[in-house]
C-alpha cells in the first residue's frame, strides 16, 4: 500500500464507531525512512478540526519537547494509536477503547510499513500500551525493541466467555 493509498483508506474509514463523532480522521504524517515515529493517542479538539495530528497546544507541546531532544520533527513520521477523536465525557475527552485500538490498528500497522522507523517514541501510557506490559512509571526513558510482525501487546487479553476482557476494569490490560 502507498501513502497515497493508505490516505484515501483511512479518509473513508468508518471502522469504528469514533468516526460517528469525530469531525474527520487525522491520518498519520509519514516520512518513508525515518529515523523516528512520534506516537500518540488520539486525535484532540484541534486535530480534529485541522485533520492534522499535532497541530495546537499538543503541537506546541510536542514542538517545545522535541526541540529539548535536538530531533528535527520535519524528519520524523507522527500520529496517533486511533485516527478519529473519541468523545469527551464530563468535559474530559475519553481514551480509546480497546475495539477501537483494534479496529484502527491496521492503519497503523500500514504507515510503519511505510514510514519503516529505526525508533518508535511512545508519547503516554496508551501508544506505550502497545509495545510493553510495563507502564510509564517503570518504562520511562527506557529504549527496548519490539517485533512489528507479533500482535500488539495490549491487544493480547484473553477472551472470557466468547467476550474481551473489561479493559477498564484492568487499565493495565489495555
Ligand atoms: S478511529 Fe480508526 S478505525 Fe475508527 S473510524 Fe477512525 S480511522 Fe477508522
């Protein structure tokens, strides 16, 4: 799949029920090649409304703490472990929940086979989620590898009774 393929494809999806409530999908900006992928969880208010992931005050976050790093963002991919804003709930917006993890990991799946980064950087306990057993407090700035081609780690709970394992009941499962 190209990145123009890939584009299209995540601009039609209606995978999950997130698209119902987003304004758009925020596909992911790829760079083939690069040395970095800068992952997220989701797309917020402004992201939503821009179709761009990391524009507003998560871009300018992200700008201040790539910059304290001395990565050039212009050389690295960036974008999101889902595509499409979850709703807010009490004000809050809602993290993703694990069928929509699954339902949009086939897009991010695709923009590593494109992007082909050297080091994934993984920005908050769900995109870490993915990758480790472990949570923040026990993996911060720590460097480990991960094969790309076994399933996601958060994706690997059992199923009781034909049914997903409650994932707000173990946040740590998710
Ligand atoms: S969140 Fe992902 S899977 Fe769900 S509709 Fe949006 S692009 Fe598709």
């Amino acid at each position: 799949m190209t990145l123009e393929e890939l584009s299209r494809a995540v601009a039609q999806c209606q995978r999950c029920p997130l698209r119902m409530t987003a304004t758009q999908p925020v596909p992911d900006l790829i760079v083939p090649d690069c040395e970095y992928f800068l992952l997220g969880e989701a797309p917020g208010r402004d992201e939503d409304k821009a179709g761009t992931p990391f524009v507003g005050a998560a871009g300018k976050r992200l700008n201040v703490l790539v910059a304290l790093t001395g990565i050039d963002l212009n050389k690295c991919s960036v974008g999101n472990v889902v595509r499409c804003r979850p709703p807010s709930v009490d004000r809050k917006q809602r993290e993703p929940r694990k069928a929509e993890i699954r339902a949009c990991i086939v897009w991010l799946r695709r923009a590593l086979a494109i992007a082909q980064p050297k080091t994934i950087i993984t920005l908050g306990r769900i995109p870490l989620s993915l990758f480790s057993r472990y949570g923040i407090k026990q993996m911060h700035g720590t460097q480990f590898e991960f094969d790309l081609d076994e399933e996601f780690i958060c994706l690997r709970t059992k199923k009781k009774g034909g049914k997903d394992e409650d994932t707000k009941a173990n946040p740590d499962n998710l």
